[in-house]
C-alpha cells in the first residue's frame, strides 16, 4: 500500500510541476490545470482497487507526457496573428529539406 501511495503522490507532484512548466505565465491556464490535476486526485482518493490505481496511475502519466511533448502556448497579439512560444525541450534540430536529388559521385 505505501509503495502506491508513493507512486501516486510522485505522478501528482509531476503533473503540477508539468503544468507549471507548459502554462508558465499564463494564470488562467495554470489555475485551470491546476483545479483539474486536483479534482481528479481528489474524486479518486478514496480508491482501494490496486488494478483502478494502477490504470489512474497508467492514464496520469500519459497525461503529463502529452502536455510535456504536445502542447505549445499561442498568444494573440493582433486580430490575425498568432505567436507561438515553444519550450526549448519541443525544439528540433531543424533540417533543411531539399526537394532535388542528391547527384551520386
């Protein structure tokens, strides 16, 4: 029992930490994760079943990858623009694509 009561604080501490990390300086977002992430928690605590933890467990981790690897903050600063402000951990080597053949030597 204690192993999952640790398991279960660790992805709730990581979640909020995701989600601090992915809304940084948007508080209507953070405050709205930040419900969420404790609502959740909250309704589930009560939960004795190993295999529904275990599952609760399994979709809070997918949970946080999603929102660390998908999710980028947009603002709009004029009525037709948009600016994206992705985490440098989003961020790929950018390749350039050439669309003529290479010629073999």
């Amino acid at each position: 029992m204690m192993g999952t009561r640790l398991k279960v604080l660790r992805v709730f501490k990581d979640l909020h930490r995701t989600r601090r990390d992915v809304f940084r300086d948007d508080n209507r977002a953070l405050t709205a994760a930040r419900v969420k992430i404790n609502e959740e928690f909250k309704r589930n605590k009560n939960e004795t079943s190993d295999d529904n933890i275990k599952e609760m467990l399994k979709m809070a981790r997918a949970v946080e990858t999603i929102l660390r690897e998908s999710v980028i903050q947009a603002e709009h600063v004029d009525e037709n623009k948009i600016v994206l402000r992705p985490r440098k951990s989003l961020l790929l080597e950018n390749v350039p694509y050439c669309d003529a053949p290479s010629k073999k030597t």
